[in-house]
C-alpha cells in the first residue's frame, strides 16, 4: 500500500476511534477493537468462525447496531482514502510529453498513427459520449452522508496542503474530527422513502459538484492534444462531444410514482440549476473582460447587437454601461448575464428564448475578440463557456421517457374503443401533453426520446406514434424519437425483425429524413443477464450489436447503440471504458450512450478529478473502438474463438437455468438474503417488483444483484462460467482467446472481479439459512470449479493478480466487510429461524435496524450494491 493512503487510512481510523470513545466510551471502542482483530485472525486462521460468532452473539442488540455503524462509517472513510490516492496518482501521472493511458491525449496519438491526420479529425468531429443518469436505487448512502464525507474530503485536502506543525494544520485537524463526528451522529438509514423529484436534486449535486466545471476541461485537453501549439490563442480543435441524458423523473416502467406532474417538475429543477450556473459563469466571464475599447475596439457586429439591445432595454443596457465604460465585450457579457437570468425568473421579455439565441450572442462577443486582435481573450474562458452551453443548453440534461410496452397497448385499446379512458391511459396521455410542453418552453432537444421497454415487434413503437396523435392536435404532436429496448435473450434475436418493421412506419421514415437517417436502439444488460445468465447474456449482447450493426449498414442507417448498463458486474457494469473495446466491430461507430446508475454517479462524479479521468478514458475508448485495427484484430479473434465461445455459453446457460429454474428456487432465495428487506432501506422511488407476484419473473434486476451481493456470493457476476470453461478441453484455445479476444478477457476478468469478493465460508452461512442442502452444494460447487478454471486459463496463481490497485482495495476490505457480514447473519439467523415467531415487537425492531445497518455497511464495504 503507497504510504501516503496507509498513512491516510491510519489517521482517519484513529480519527473515528476518538469519536466512538467519545461517543460511545472505551467500551464501545474496545468492541469495535475486538471484533476488528478477530475477523483478521479468521482470514489467517488464528480465529475460528464460530468464536466470532459467539462474541457477536454476546453484544446487546443495541451494541450490535453501534458495531455495524462503526464498521460503515469506516468504510466511508476508507473510501475517501483511496479517492484521495487516484486523485494523487492521476496527478502525478499528468505528463504532457507522456500522456497516461486511457487518455484523449493517448487516443489522438493512437489514432494519428493508425489512420493519419484526416482521419483523425474525421473521427473527432463524429465523436459523441452520451451518459444517462438514472435513478434506479442503487445508492445506499443518504444525501446527508454524502455530503458529510465530502466536508471530510475537502478538510483532509487542506490537511495535506497544510505546513507541519502550522496552525492551518491543527484547524484542518480539528474541523475532521468534528465532520467525523458528525458522520458518526448522522443516521446511516433513511426513515422516508425517497420521491422521484429527491432523486432529481440528488443527481443535480453531481452536476453542480464536477460536471458543469468538468466537461470544458475534458474538451480543453482534446484541443490541446489535438493540437498542443497556441491552444487557447486559437480557434479551437475540439468540439462538444458530450450530451448527457437523465431518466430521473421521466422513466415511469413499474414506477407510479413518475407522473408527468413530476416529469414537468423533473424538467424544470435540471433548468433552474443549469441557467444559474451559466449565469454566473457568464457574469465571471464578463466581469474580466475589462477590455478598452481604444485597445480591443468592437467589432461592427458586435456594436449593432449592444445597440439593438440598448433599443429594446434602455435601462438595462445603460446600467451596464455606467459600470464598464468602453469595455463592449464586457457590456454585451453582463447583458447576456441579465438575459439568463430573466430566463431563470420566466421574466418573458427579456428572457432569452432558447439556448442558440445566447450562444449566437457568445459566438459574436469571440467573433470581436478575434478580429480585434485579442485571441488569448475569445478562445480561453469565453470558450469553455461556448462548450458549456453547447452541452447543456437550457435543459441540463435530455429528459427522456420510458414506459412499458404493455402499459402502451392496453392504452390504445382504450382509446380505439372510445368510452371512459383508464386513469393509467389519462396519464399516458398526460406524458406525451407534458413532452409537447417541454419542447416548446425549453426546445426539442430537452425532451424527444420516448424508450419502449420490452418492445417485441414495430406495433410497439407504432402505439406511442398513434398515442401522441390522439393526445394532441396534430399541430401540437411533439418530435418524437421512439427507441425501442430489448432485453431479454429471445428480444435480442427478435431486433433485427423489428426493425425491419420500423423501417415500414411512416412516423419512422419521416424521422429519419430529418435526422440524416440517425437511429437509435436500446439494449439491456439487467435484465438478459438474469434471464439466460451472464457468460449466455455476454455473448448474447455482443452477438445483438454485430447484427444491428450489420443490419444499420445494409440499409444505411447511423446506428447508435444505447446501453442499459447497471453498476455492478451482475448487471453488465465494470470499467465503461474495457466494456467499449470489448464491443462488436461496427457497433461503436465513434458513438457510445450508456446508464449511468446510483452510486455510479457519485462514484464517477463525486470528485472533480475522477470525473475528468471517466470522461477522458470513455472518450479514449470511442475513439480507440472505432479504429480499422482495433476493429479488424477483433474481427479475427471473433472468428478464431467463436466455437469455443458458443460451447462456453451454451453449457453455463444451461448450469445457470437448471439452478434458476429449480423448483423452490425463489422462496429459498429469499430466505438466504435479505431480499424482502430491501425495500425498507428506501433506496429510490421505485418499487422492486413490477407487479405484486412473487417470483422471480417480476423481481427487478437490481435486488437480484444487491441481494446476492450481500451474501457475499455474488452470482450473478459468475454462475454457470465454470461449468462452460469445463466444458472445453482444449486450455490452450481458452488461454490464447482470453490474451486475444476483448470480449472473452472482458468476461472473464469481471468474473474474476466477483469472484474475489465472494467469501466461501461466510457464503456457506448464508446458504444454509434456506435449509436446501442439495442448492448449497451446487453453487459452492459451481464457485469452486469457476474459480479453478478462470485461475487455469488467465494463468493467475491467485484471483486479481495482475490488478494490484484493485486487488489491494478488496483485500483491505474483505476482513471489515466479514464483520458486518457476521453482524448481518446474526440477525437473518434470528429472523428467518425457527423461534422468529416468538420475537417481541421490540426485539424484531432491533433486528431488522441491524440487518439494515449491516446491509448498508456491506455496500460500502464493497463498493457496490445493485
């Protein structure tokens, strides 16, 4: 461990036992203390496992929950730590000579000298990232415990920056301490369930916090390594590459809580915080451009845009005037400043109406600049402006719209059959009134993709078209772009024939006249990965992009592929930027949209140098995936392990599904985690079942995943890759595909990711609780076979072993992770047993507070939940 983390994770640890001594007394932290070294000494078999379970056993219930607060709190800490180093790392990696892997500056000096400079550019100017953000419950932390960490974050930077010995050094000493103890005081649950529009403002941190500061830097450094000569003196080589998209408020898909009520607030809260943020970078802008006039003389355009304005809001103007005598550039600025403002305050006769109307102002204040001589002034901060209204015009972030097929069909039923509409078709009606209102107060580009979850055939997408119609008068019918989701293995096969339908519905091909035939399709990884398995749904999903992407070329389509990706493994996460070079040849196209989910915001987008960091290694991967070479080695890899691939998944499919489809199988799921529990975390608005059935059908992907998480057996992310290896006799083939073949080395390092975060002994506990012997044994058996094989084809002699960055943060986990995991099956133990019945309401209170605590604590812990 670098001794600059060791020495972080040790001063924080120290900082935290002051707290619970303080808090709690010696007691407490001597508990803590004991159980700390104990679960040590379980991993070097110094202590047994049921010595621990004993001195669990032996606490109160309410000491119980202080250890499980504890133990999460610590993990918050650690986590702060290792943020601190990456962010440390990154910087000291920063080399403009030798720019770090995964980089822009790595990307345009791969791609120049694959394909030269014409092609570079070509690929430049096609390039586009478009994240998601979704509010799919999968952060566990409240908003109250993040903010506290980030205080902590903030106070342990000026502690580094601090002089030895300095009273700068003690202030930021003293002020952690409080923030620590503050952490430690804020309670871990949340008592209210979360609305769609809190899940809304939560996000909006991430945008205030990193993004909208970000995006401008990540397009900076493309410019300059695009071109490192005179950047910010010349116009620039980089364009707006990012667009990002949000579900929150607007994907009503077993929510009934989105309402278009709430998806018109949604739109309306991403304004409000993206006009004030451009209306203090615009006046931050303006205040420094005390340009004389005498010196930097505006240009004619420029002086006939202050004079219309001084035509049309003489007291405006004149205000501004009087403060920034001869300086028009700066004039015309703190104008567009007060116009953003209006625009914010609805104040209609000032405001602007849209954002290309304020950009045209921008574009004219640089146009001046320039041919006044003042390059420096129109190409530095007044771009990253321009950058930033290009990404995120008024709007923020698209809102787009996702509704289930079904809940579609049954609507046009109603509306064919005239009579009385269905309070669910009034508000599908309601959806697409509120889309048209969207477009209109805030432009097509806030609100135009309506996603068709579980689409099956082209009547899907026709439905929404047909909806519309009867929702508004033609006039009114707002652009739509209707994408269809496919999600489960038999859907993805199915997509090729459905689009050939879309092609046939006028709706489409009018669209596609208007959009230089630009189309979009959405895949899911949730869903088809707890349908057939995750080495079937792999190999499934990278068989669905080549035929799309095959199916766009044949009929001159520009394809983007959206990908419904969740954050852990179990889902189709793992790093964005591996998982694109790991796509079908063809299918990335210089083009990639994706989800960005819960605690993968926070966790790509808590810290501004982290954020920067996913941006670039995401747009190094665009670039790098559309390459001849990149495309052509994967081609032939595809076509040389293919048979070895299709053996694979065929046999862990078939493992996977004789497990799933086990009869009992759902009911002894819930009884060995703590699935049904979930729900009372409170973790987004969403429910976790789309209807009231209780199998596993209509269980959500995501307490699919959390759950297994939780009992640290985690198989989503591995079942059934063991016996497919097994089933292949050749270890040579194997081992040659996973050092050629992205796909295959993708797969098999996220299984092996899992697998290092799976613990057999503390699993076997968990898989007991469901007293089916028979299903304990086959999935140990299948962990042991999947970690023998993975171990014999990457020729590691222990899982992570050529990950020393990750491979160290799971092994400074897993020990603490254990404790909480001990705590949590104290609980489980009492509440699914057979004297459960008999538990006062009290004690069931306590148990189920420390169940949750510790499930908590796990996701921390772990660093994922669903």
């Amino acid at each position: 461990m670098p001794d600059q983390l060791r020495g972080d994770v040790r001063l924080l640890g120290e900082m935290l036992g002051t707290v619970l001594a303080e808090s709690g007394g010696e007691d407490l932290l001597a508990d803590v203390e004991r159980l700390r070294r104990a679960v040590i000494g379980a991993r070097d078999g110094s202590v047994t496992g049921e010595e621990i379970t004993r001195l669990v056993a032996s606490w109160p219930l309410e000491r119980a929950k202080q250890v499980a607060r504890a133990f999460t709190v610590y993990f918050h800490l650690a986590n702060l730590s290792e943020e601190h180093q990456r962010m440390r790392a990154l910087r000291e990696r920063d080399d403009a000579d030798n720019p770090p892997r995964e980089s822009l500056a790595a990307a345009v000096r791969g791609v120049r000298e694959d394909c030269g400079e014409e092609r570079l550019r070509e690929f430049i100017e096609g390039m586009e990232f478009h994240p998601v953000l979704t509010a799919h419950p999968t952060e566990a932390r409240r908003r109250a415990v993040s903010t506290a960490i980030l205080r902590i974050s903030g106070h342990l930077e000026e502690l580094h920056a601090a002089h030895p010995g300095s009273s700068a050094e003690a202030e930021a000493h003293r002020r952690m301490l409080e923030e620590i103890d503050l952490l430690w005081r804020t309670s871990q649950l949340r008592y209210t369930k979360l609305d769609p529009l809190d899940e809304v403002r939560t996000a909006m941190a991430a945008f205030e916090e990193s993004i909208f500061q970000v995006v401008p830097e990540v397009y900076r450094a493309l410019d300059t390594a695009i071109d490192p000569n005179d950047s910010g003196r010349r116009p620039t080589n980089a364009k707006a590459f990012v667009r990002y998209g949000s579900w929150i408020g607007g994907d009503r898909d077993g929510n009934p809580f989105v309402t278009h009520e709430i998806t018109r607030e949604a739109i309306s809260i991403q304004s409000e915080y993206v006009l004030r943020a451009l209306e203090n970078m615009c006046g931050h802008v303006g205040r420094t451009l005390t340009l004389y006039s005498n010196l930097t003389p505006a240009a004619p355009e420029l002086s006939d845009l202050l004079a219309t304005a001084q035509a049309g809001y003489p007291q405006v103007v004149s205000r501004i005037a009087k403060r920034s005598p001869n300086e028009p550039h700066r004039q015309m600025l703190l104008f567009a400043t007060e116009r953003l403002r209006a625009t914010r305050e609805r104040d209609a006769d000032l405001a602007y109406r849209g954002p290309e109307e304020f950009l045209n102002d921008l574009r004219t204040v640089q146009r001046s600049l320039s041919a006044a001589g003042a390059d420096r002034q129109a190409n530095g901060e007044l771009q990253h402006l321009i950058w930033q209204a290009e990404t995120f015009g008024f709007h923020l972030a698209e809102l787009e719209i996702r509704q289930h097929s079904e809940v579609h069909a049954r609507a046009l039923e109603e509306v064919r059959a005239g009579g009385e509409l269905s309070e669910k078709t009034q508000e599908v009606l309601a959806t697409l009134r509120v889309v048209s209102w969207i477009q209109d107060r805030f432009g097509v580009d806030a609100c135009r993709r309506y996603i068709v979850s579980f689409t099956r055939s082209a009547d899907d997408i026709a439905a929404v078209y047909e909806l519309a119609a009867h929702a508004l008068p033609e006039d009114r019918i707002p652009v739509l772009d209707v994408i269809p989701l496919f999600e489960t293995g038999a859907d993805l096969e199915a997509s090729p024939t459905v689009l050939d339908g879309m092609l046939r519905l006028p709706e489409m091909r009018r669209r596609l006249e208007q959009t230089d035939r630009r189309m979009e399709v959405m895949l899911g990884y949730s869903d088809s990965a707890k349908d057939v398995g995750p080495v079937s749904a792999t190999l499934r999903l990278y068989d669905a992009q080549a035929e799309l992407a095959a199916w766009a070329e044949r009929n001159d389509i520009k394809l983007t592929l959206f990908h419904g990706r969740g954050g852990s493994l179990g889902r189709g996460g793992g790093p964005a930027s591996r998982a694109l070079l790991a796509q079908a040849p063809g299918s990335v196209a210089g083009r990639f949209k994706v989800t960005e989910q819960g605690e993968v915001i926070f966790a790509r987008y808590g810290q501004k140098a982290i954020a920067r960091r996913h941006i670039e290694q995401v747009g190094h991967a665009v670039l790098m995936a559309s390459t001849p070479t990149v495309q052509e080695r994967a081609t032939e890899a595809a076509a040389k392990y293919r048979k070895v691939a299709d053996g694979i998944a065929s046999a862990a499919h078939d493992a996977y599904r004789a497990l799933i489809d086990t009869d009992g199988f759902a009911e002894w799921f819930s009884r060995v985690s703590p699935l049904e529990e979930l729900g009372e975390l409170r973790l987004g608005s969403r429910p976790a079942r789309r209807s009231a059935a209780r199998g596993l059908d209509d269980l959500r992907a995501i307490p699919w995943v959390f759950a297994w998480t939780q009992t640290r057996v985690n198989l989503p992310g591995w079942f059934g890759l063991g016996t497919g290896l097994a089933s292949i006799d050749d270890i040579d083939a194997l081992r040659a595909a996973y050092n050629e073949w992205p796909l295959f080395s993708s797969l098999l390092d996220n299984a092996e990711m899992s697998l290092a975060k799976t613990d057999r002994t503390i699993a076997e506990r968990y898989l007991a609780l469901g007293g089916r012997p028979e299903l304990t044994e086959l999935v140990l058996a299948e962990y042991d076979r999947t970690s023998e094989r993975v171990l014999a084809v990457t020729g590691h002699t222990r899982l992570l072993e050529n990950r020393r960055v990750l491979s160290r943060a799971v092994d400074l986990r897993n020990p603490y992770v254990d404790a909480l995991s001990h705590l949590q099956l104290r609980a489980l133990e009492a509440l699914r047993g057979p004297e459960a019945e008999s538990l006062s309401d009290e004690d069931h209170g306590h148990l189920e507070r420390l169940l949750l605590l510790s499930v908590n604590g796990v996701a921390a812990g772990l660093q994922n939940t669903g």
